[in-house]
C-alpha cells in the first residue's frame, strides 16, 4: 500500500539496519556525520577515535584527498560501463595493480561488489574449475567452526558462527567443517601465532576419509579470523592445510577479506605467512572502504582451467552489474596509491609491537580473560555476565561511544583494528579509554 504521507527525514523508521539491535538503537541512536583521518564526528559534535577502521576496512583513515578526488574525477568523466562483453581502461589498470602487490602466484582478479559476493564467486568457481578439469564429482565444500564469509548463502554454509546460519534453513548440501582453533587454556595472552593448535589442521584427513578426496572442491579459512573475535592461525597450522588440500587435490581459499590490504603488515596474509592459497577473496581495503568493490584474485592454473573451448564462448557464467565499476576501479587505485606512497602496510608492521604491548597492559583488568594481538589488529576476551552472553562487552561498546572511541564486539570479545594511519599517542588514547571502560564495567 502506498505511503499518503512522505516519512519525515528525521523518522528512523524505515531503514530496517543490519546487524543491530534495531529497537534498542532506534530509541537512542548513536550517529556518525563526518569523518576524517582517525576520527569519526557524531551527530551532538563530539570526536570519537576509530579503533576499528568503520567496519575493518578504511585501513588508509577516512576522507583520504586523492581517493575523494579520483571518484569525483570519474564519476565526471565515465559513471559506468558495463563489464560484461566490454570492458574500459581503468578496471584493467586496477588488476594490474593488484597482482603488483598480491603474492608471486597470484595472477587473475574477478571484480565483485563485497566481501560476501567474493566468497560466493570463488565457491562457484572452485566448483566450476573441477568440472572445467573432467572432475566434476567435487562439489563439497568444506569450511571451519567459527569462519565468518559473508552472509550469503554459500558463505553461511561454509561459515561457522551460530547466529549467522541457525534461521536460514538447510543452506547449502555437501558442506562440512573444520574444528575452530580456539584454545584459551593452552594459547591464552599469546602476542602473534598460538604455539599450539597446528593439528587441528589434521582434521581435514578425516574430513577426506569420510567423504572422499575424489568429491571435495575446496577448503575456505580466512588466514586470521577476524569476525568471530580474532583467532591467530596456531604455529604451523596453514602451513599443514596447504598441505594436505596439495596432496588431495582440493583446492585452497584464503578469505582475505579483512587481513587483506595490510592490516597484518604485508599486502596479504598470504605474504605474511608465506602460504600460497589457489585462491583469496577480497573486498573493504581494496577501495578502503569507501565504495563498495570486492575480487577473486586467482592463481594462473584456476584461470587458466576455463580457458578452453571455442573463443566466442563465455567461460565462466558469473559476473554482477557492478563487477569493476569505473568509479570504484578510481577508488582502487587512489587507495592503493595512498597505501604505497605513506608507507601504509610497513607502519602497521612497524607499530605492531607497540600495539601489542599496548593492549597487553590490560592484562589483569576486571572480567578480562584472554587478550591476542597481530598486525595492528587485537582483541580482549572478557568473561561473559552468568546467563547474558554478550551484554557486557556490549555495555563496554556504549561506554566506550561515550568516552569517545569505537570499538567493535563480538560475543563477549572486544576487537579492534585501527586505520593503518593511527600515530603512538593515538594507540595510547584508544588503549587508556578502553581500559577506563573494563574498570567501570558490572
Ligand atoms: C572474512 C570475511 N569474509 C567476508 C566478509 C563479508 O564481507 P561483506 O560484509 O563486504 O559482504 C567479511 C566481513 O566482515 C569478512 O570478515
């Protein structure tokens, strides 16, 4: 039914918002109305430091001047072209750009609009590069406990976080999992990778006993995982997966969605932890957040399966409206411009002591239990409230608003992963702030 009255600007009603408490936020709504370098402006004029780079992407700070002046330059001169069948100049010069910095390997970029349509295009492909090779029994799929790769279909099916998947149905068939890798009794106060949890990788032989190696297209892991509240691979760990999906002929999927562009302090996971994946899905750094672009990056061998066949003929049936937007191809590159020229990914590796002696000082605050750190990316565990899981690192993250720093919560885990740009002081700030917070916590 038609509206007969047009919603006044100021009725929040109508944007049902993701992933929120809706009625809870809608009564007290916090806002955002600007933004720039570290800082986000609110509404009531107050600054709030940005402990998380928007939402693990604006590695390179926000309203950046050339990444500002390359959209508006072309959203001026080409606003769109499709990709389909045609193609324009700087879509290729953005790939290029890409494979520069991606892992020696890594050779082939397919554009997507996010994180969630990266995991889904390299499942679809990873299924299509079998069939494409005369193998097309391997159609399973095998994901890990507590993996976040979006919210699509695919992606909740290989994921692993409850919440995520339990009100969707059956999702997809032919999915399996990994166990998380998760040991606070052995790994607790770990600074970079856990000593212990390598075997766990082992598991991925029952896994193939069980279903046959013959009928298994690809494992996913996001390198470090990020949204289920920071879990460092263990010591040796991917290292094992790599191989043992070798050895069976499965294929191996980084989700670099968020540990791409830097923020462990090399352009990729991938680099840092010398492990080369079949394939890394990507998105949020890629244009630093600020344009919506996500990609495939793939080496020669996937790419170069479906390149058989008469030339006129299409070889892959995948592709979105969107896939190298012109005006997000310009975000790309001015982004990744920024990130070269200011030295971005070395200064997170530069500043990852620093930040982990930071966040470690916390050590021993009220209800804290485990704090874990990489890159310039960290986390504090907090022991949940008996029957309330959740809502005490929830009150952190309203306090936190109003002492004027963002932070992010998962669980009962506080995650934070500054832009890549934050000084020393700033590290001091969002760390003293944090722990004022955990003090005056129930
Ligand atoms: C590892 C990983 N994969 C996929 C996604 C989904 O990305 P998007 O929200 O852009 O769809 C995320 C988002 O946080 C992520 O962390």
């Amino acid at each position: 039914m038609a509206l007969d009255r047009k919603p006044s600007p100021n009725d929040l009603n109508a944007f049902w918002m993701p992933f929120t408490a809706n009625r809870q936020f809608k009564k007290n709504p916090r806002m955002f109305v600007a933004a720039k370098d570290m800082h986000y402006t609110t509404a009531d004029g107050r600054q709030v430091l940005d402990g998380t780079a928007g939402l693990w992407c604006c590695n390179a700070g926000h309203c950046r001047p050339k990444i500002t002046e390359a959209i508006q330059k072309q959203a001026a001169e080409l606003d769109y072209a499709p990709a389909f069948q045609m193609g324009h100049p700087i879509a290729f010069e953005l790939a290029n750009r890409i494979i520069d910095i991606a892992p020696k390997g890594i050779e082939h970029v397919f554009y997507t609009n996010s994180g969630s349509e990266s995991v889904e295009t390299a499942l679809k492909m990873a299924i299509a590069y079998h069939r494409a090779r005369g193998e097309g029994a391997r159609t399973r799929l095998i994901g890990r406990e507590r993996g976040y790769h979006g919210v699509n279909f695919g992606g909740i099916s290989v994921g692993g976080i409850v919440g995520n998947r339990k009100m969707f149905g059956s999702l997809l068939t032919g999915v399996d999992h990994l166990p998380h890798t998760h040991l606070p009794q052995l790994n607790a106060y770990t600074k970079g990778q856990p000593e212990h949890g390598a075997n766990l990788a082992d598991d991925l032989e029952r896994i193939v006993a069980l279903h046959g190696a013959e009928t298994i297209a690809a494992v996913i892991v996001e390198p470090m995982a990020g949204s289920t509240g920071v879990l460092m691979p263990p010591k040796g760990y991917l290292e094992k997966l790599r191989a043992i999906t070798k050895k069976h002929g499965i294929l191996l999927i980084f989700d670099e969605v968020i540990t791409g562009f830097g923020r462990l302090g090399s352009a990729f996971a991938a680099q840092h932890f010398d492990v080369l994946p079949d394939m890394m899905t990507t998105a949020k750094g890629l244009t630093n957040g600020v344009i919506p672009m996500g990609a495939v990056l793939t080496t020669a061998e996937v790419h170069d399966a479906f390149m058989n066949g008469p030339e006129h003929m299409i070889e892959l049936f995948h592709g979105y409206t969107y896939s190298g937007n012109p005006i997000a191809s310009a975000a790309g590159i001015a982004t990744l411009d920024t990130y070269k020229e200011e030295g971005l990914f070395e200064r997170a590796a530069e500043l990852e002591t620093y930040w982990g002696d930071a966040l470690h000082s916390l050590k021993g605050l009220p209800h804290v239990i485990d704090i874990r750190n990489m890159g310039l990316i960290g986390a504090v565990e907090l022991e949940p409230i008996a029957g309330e899981p959740t809502k005490r690192a929830f009150s952190a993250f309203l306090a936190a608003y109003e002492k004027g720093i963002l932070i992010r919560t998962t669980g009962d885990i506080i995650a934070m992963s500054p832009p890549l740009i934050i000084s020393k002081s700033e590290i001091d700030e969002l760390i003293g702030k944090l722990g004022d917070v955990l003090k005056s916590l129930a």
